[in-house]
C-alpha cells in the first residue's frame, strides 16, 4: 500500500502526509540504551527533529499555486498572528522545527514580509526551514516559479531565514524536478531536504535528509488491534522502516491526525475515497505506536526524529462538517488558542510524544 493516495477533499482540496507506525515488543528488535533500558539515551532523544508542516501564510485558502494559479490570492498573517502561531507550535506542540511551506499563494514581496516575522518571533531552539513546492498538483503539472522567482527566493532564503537548509515539499513520487532543483543546489549545495517523500521512492541527490510521508500505513485499521494484524498497516511500517535502513539516509518519520473514513468499511480499511467532510481523527493510541516501533527498529544513522503535516489537518479541520472556518486550526494558531475541534485528540498525542522527546524522557 502506498504512503499517499491522490486526496479528493471536498472542503478545498488538499494531500495528507503522514505517517505509520507499530509496536514491537521483541527485546531482539528494539535499541535499548544499555544502561538505562530505555529507548535511545536521553541525550540522543532530545536531538531529534520534532517537526510540522505548515503554510507560513497560515491562510485558510492556499489552493493559489498549489492546485493551480487561477485561484484567489491568499491573505498573509499579521504579526500577531505569527507571533501566536510560533508559541504554540514550538510550546504546547513542543516542536523544535517548522517546515513553512509557500507555494505563491500570495506575492514574493509579500512572501518575504510573512518569513521575517517568522524569524523575528521565532526561539532560538526552533529551526525554520523555507519548504517550497516547485509543481502544482493541476493536470499540466505547472511550475509554481519562475527561473527569476525561485532565484530571488533562495537568496532571500538564504540571507535572512536558513542559510544551511532548504525544503521542496512534493507528495507524488519521482516527479521530474531537476530543472528546478539544480538552481536551488546553487544555494544549497549540502541542505535540500525532500518533504513528503513516498515509501517506495528512493532518496536521491540532491536532496541530503527526508521527511517520509506514510499516511496509509498508518490509517489502516479501525482499531488498534486490526491495525497489528492487517495488510497495510504495522508490518507494512516495519519493512518501510527497515528499508530506509539500509540507505543510511537520515529519515524523520510522520506521525498523523487525520485519517481516513472508518464506517465505510467493516475493519477500517482505506475505503476509495478521500474526504474531507467524512475523514476521521487517527484512533487513540496509534501515533504512540508508531513512534514506539519506529524507535524499535531504526538505525541511528538513518533516524532523524519525527513529523507530522499540519497542512492537511487544516484542510480537513475547515470542512463545515467538522470545525468550519471560525474554529480552523489554523484559526486557532492565528489566536493562540490551542486547538480543541475535531481532530484535536491525534493531534495532542503527537505533542506529548514531542514533549517527551524534548525532555530525553520517552519510555
């Protein structure tokens, strides 16, 4: 089963990324720390990426650019608005890096205007990555830059933001992007990271690290239990993980909130469509699976921590059968309100997980 399906979210169309995962409780499978029997050692827990995906616009509306570019443009945050986004994410969410995502939904000038505040309000334990889509998701497969644009955008990038990593965030497989990606190795020789990287597809110059996108591995299954023992789900993660490995290319692995539609199906398999009106919050417990078998598993030299895509949970929270736009996540980022709607549960979880890991204290 593939990490992600082409999405048909009826709200305003989006992608899922994210995660799977698994318990293993063989002793033979898990790395315990020697000494303390603990999963890593505490020091090797806090250096972990503990990351999300989110548009720096923090707009409701970011389909310019990304579906395709006859779309209204989007609004851009005010300074408090970022200003609240980054406690939450980097406090309550315990996150100590954010991939923000632009994909032209509002002018380059204004683009830059929106990462400064970023940088301004950010700590200085929170890494911001610049995370750039280079083609849309319409039929034509549209650039989303212009050779000048995408020019412009490194420099800046590179000046004012991140001068030692960038991101291209792409969750359809080995699509051709080399024309684009050769002008951004100009600027980023050793730190272009490929966000929404796919189970099955390899990690390849030039991109130096990844952030895998295994949403369906992680879905499969109503309950827990079913997810142990289905097709697609806990020994899908575990051959994914393995897999990576053998690369020894360092991964962070996606850890998810929205899943996909659970009544449609007697075990909770994926049903053949995806919705935003009907997909459902991941069940309870299996986002701690996940970390718990990934940490089991992983090689140290091809583990980089954890992430999840709050992109796509802001998607699926807008649906009006859901929270609708007043009580959006990215609305409640936007108030520093933490998030309570539909999908709040997974989504907790994940930053307790987070929390834990800062404090070199997962068990």
């Amino acid at each position: 089963m593939k990490g992600r399906r082409k999405r048909e979210i009826v709200a305003y169309c989006m992608f899922a990324g994210v995660m799977l995962f698994s318990s293993c409780a063989s002793s033979v499978c898990a790395k315990m720390d020697g000494e303390k029997g603990e999963f890593f050692s505490p020091s090797a827990q806090r250096r972990l990426e503990r990351s999300f995906w989110v548009n720096a616009s923090l707009s409701d509306d970011t389909r310019k650019g990304y579906w395709g570019s006859n779309f209204p443009s989007a609004s851009a945050p005010s300074p408090s608005q970022i200003k609240n986004a980054v406690r939450l994410l980097s406090d309550i969410y315990g996150a100590n890096r954010l991939y923000l995502i632009y994909n032209h939904e509002y002018s380059i000038e204004k683009a830059e205007s929106v990462y400064r505040l970023w940088k301004r309000f950010a700590p200085s334990t929170l890494d911001l990555v610049p995370t750039l889509p280079l083609l849309m998701y319409d039929r034509d497969q549209t650039p989303v830059f212009t050779r000048i644009g995408l020019i412009r955008l490194a420099r800046f990038f590179r000046r004012k933001i991140n001068p030692d990593e960038l991101a291209i965030y792409d969750v359809y497989p080995n699509r051709n992007m080399k024309k684009w990606t050769e002008i951004l190795s100009v600027f980023y020789p050793h730190g272009l990271i490929r966000v929404g990287l796919q189970p099955d597809e390899a990690l390849r110059a030039p991109f130096a690290r990844g952030v895998q996108d295994t949403w369906s591995g992680v879905c499969t299954g109503r309950a827990n239990s079913d997810w142990a023992r289905m097709p697609g789900g806990e020994e899908t993660l575990r051959k994914w993980v393995i897999s990576r490995n053998a690369k020894s290319d360092p991964i962070s692995w996606d850890l998810i909130t929205v899943a996909w539609d659970y009544h449609s199906t007697k075990d909770g398999s994926y049903p053949g469509y995806d919705n935003a009106n009907w997909n459902m919050p991941l069940p309870k417990g299996r986002d701690d699976m996940a970390a718990r078998l990934i940490f089991s598993l992983a090689d140290s030299k091809s583990f980089a921590g954890f992430s999840s895509d709050l992109f796509v949970l802001e998607a699926n929270s807008f649906a009006p059968t859901h929270d609708g736009a007043t009580h959006s996540f990215y609305s409640a980022l936007r108030s520093g309100t933490p998030y309570r709607g539909y999908y709040h549960a997974p989504l907790d979880e994940i930053s307790i997980i987070y929390r834990s890991l800062a404090k070199g204290a997962f068990k």
